[in-house]
C-alpha cells in the first residue's frame, strides 16, 4: 500500500514538472515561430527528470540499511525453515539443527533465486546441477554424528553450502568439485561468508582426497552407481559415509556404509534423487 501511494504522488510530482516545462518550452515557441527542436528539448528534459526523480533513486539503486533489511528478513524464513523442514520432521541432532539456524543458505544459491532460498525442495545452481533440499542436506549431516573436532571430506561441492553446514559443527572440511566453474563459485561462496575451515578441490571425486585420508565421515552429493571402494579405503575405522546410490532415471537410495575394522557394514536408508555422479571420462 504504502508503496502504491509512494509511486502514485511521485508520478504525480513528475507530471507535474512536466507540465510547468512543457507549458514555458510551448509559450517560448510561440514567440519564436518555427522552432524546430522543442520536442527533443522536452523529450530530452522529461527522461532527464524521470531518471534524476527521487523516484528512482528511491527504488532502484540499494541504501544504505537495505541490506541490513534482507539479511533480518532471510534469517526470519530460515527460523521457518529449521522449524517446519527440519524439526518437524523428525531432525533432532541438536548441532545439526543449529548448523541448519546458522548458514546463511541464501548466500549459496544464484542471486535472482535468492528470495526462494528457504523453500522446501532443492534448486537449479546452474551447469545442469542442484543444491539439495534443506531437509536432505540435514537428514545426511545428523547421519554422520558430526561433532568438533571432525575431518570430514565431502564430494560435490556444487554451491558450497552442504560443505557449510558441516563446517558449521566439525574442524575440517574436505570437499571436491567435477566441474571447475561450479567449484570456484563454491569455493567463493565458502570464502564470502567465512568458512575458512574448509577445502575445494577440482577433480573427480571417485578417488577421494589421499593427502588428507583417513576421514572421519564421507558426504557423497552426488548418486554413483556403485560405492567408490577409494572412499571406502579413505575411511577411518570407526568412520561412516552417507552416498546415494542408483541410477539417474531410476530409484535411487541412500546409503550409509559404517567402516568396522576390516569390514563395512551398508545399510539402505531412504529413496531419493539426485544429480548423477559423473566420472572424468565422461566430461
Ligand atoms: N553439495 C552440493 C550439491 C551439489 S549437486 C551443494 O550443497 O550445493 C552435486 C555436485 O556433485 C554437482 O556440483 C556435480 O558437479 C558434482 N559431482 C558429480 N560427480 C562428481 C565427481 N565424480 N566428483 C566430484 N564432484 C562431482
């Protein structure tokens, strides 16, 4: 409302102006027959007055205490969000669901699709790949019992934001990327909103991270159509690792594979769906 009454007395104003010019430029004319470039002149100072107008100013270029606004606004849905996704749905890892209150999930996802960060579904990050729902992304964190002191390596960086959320709650975070436009918004991302714990790295992430092994726990983004034994191998004794597994077209489950001494103990979780796991070859 009071926005429809802002532009309706700043239009009012603009026409106003425009008449009292329009009615000299034409009272000049009139002494001065034959005055050819008294429509440009008046074109020139209407689009002049238009762009000058408090009215755009107002509303097209950011003030100062805007952002301020958003970030108030973005963290209200976020609250929404932990409340409605996560809690009441059965979330209940206490460092979880303060991970999931603390990452600004607005500033992993493309600028224009900012104002839907918070819905309940995943979403388009570009190049033909998603960032995963909220409720995935904190139902595959709970499932690692993620606690400080963690190494946790991650693949599928995407936008960053799973790699945030774990690097919310433990000290380290590994996480690699297949495609490198994607890994460096990711890693930018991670670096903009202070993650300084955590790691990216461009290249296929079905052999895992060596230099850094073993890991506490494996986050795997993306769906493969077989458990990599390398990040099995990566795993700590004790460790577990969360990956999808199934084909791009067809069911896929998630699966949580436990590293017991020599053993590995993989138990089917849930159907979901996501991005296929892509191998080098194949880019
Ligand atoms: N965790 C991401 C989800 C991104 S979607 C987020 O929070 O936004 C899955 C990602 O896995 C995609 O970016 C895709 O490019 C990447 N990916 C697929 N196969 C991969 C592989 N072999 N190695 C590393 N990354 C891979």
């Amino acid at each position: 409302m009071t926005l429809l009454f802002v532009l309706v007395t700043e239009t009012q104003n603009i026409a106003y102006y425009t008449m009292n010019i329009y009615k000299s430029v034409t009272h000049y004319n009139n002494h001065k027959k034959g005055f050819s470039s008294e429509r440009c002149i008046l074109a020139a100072i209407i689009i002049l007055l238009f762009l000058t107008s408090p009215f755009m100013s107002r509303y097209v270029s950011a003030r100062p205490g805007d952002e301020v606004r958003d970030e108030d606004r973005f963290a209200s849905l976020r609250e929404q969000m932990v409340q409605q996704q996560i809690k009441a749905r059965g979330i209940n890892d206490p460092a979880t669901i303060e991970a999931m209150r603390n990452v600004p999930r607005h500033r992993f996802v493309p600028t224009a699709r900012q104002r839907q960060a918070y819905n309940d579904g995943p979403m388009p990050i570009g190049h033909g790949q998603t960032i995963s729902q909220p409720y995935i992304v904190a139902y595959m964190t709970q499932l690692i019992n993620p606690e400080p002191g963690m190494k946790v390596l991650e693949i599928g960086t995407g936008s960053g934001y799973q790699a945030a959320v774990l690097a919310e709650i433990t000290d380290e975070v590994y996480t690699i990327e297949i495609i490198e436009e994607l890994g460096k918004w990711g890693e930018g991302n991670l670096r903009d909103a202070g993650y300084d714990n955590v790691r990216v790295k461009l290249a296929d992430g079905y052999y895992g991270w060596e230099e850094h092994a073993p890991f506490d726990a494996i986050v795997v983004t993306a769906a493969a159509d077989h458990i990599p034994p390398p990040l099995v191998e990566q795993l700590k004794d004790g460790g577990s690792m969360i990956i999808p597994v199934g084909s791009a077209f067809r069911t896929q489950n998630l699966m949580l594979v436990e590293k017991q001494g020599d053993e590995t103990v993989t138990r089917s979780l849930i159907p979901v769906r996501f991005v296929p796991f892509t191998r080098a070859e194949d880019q």
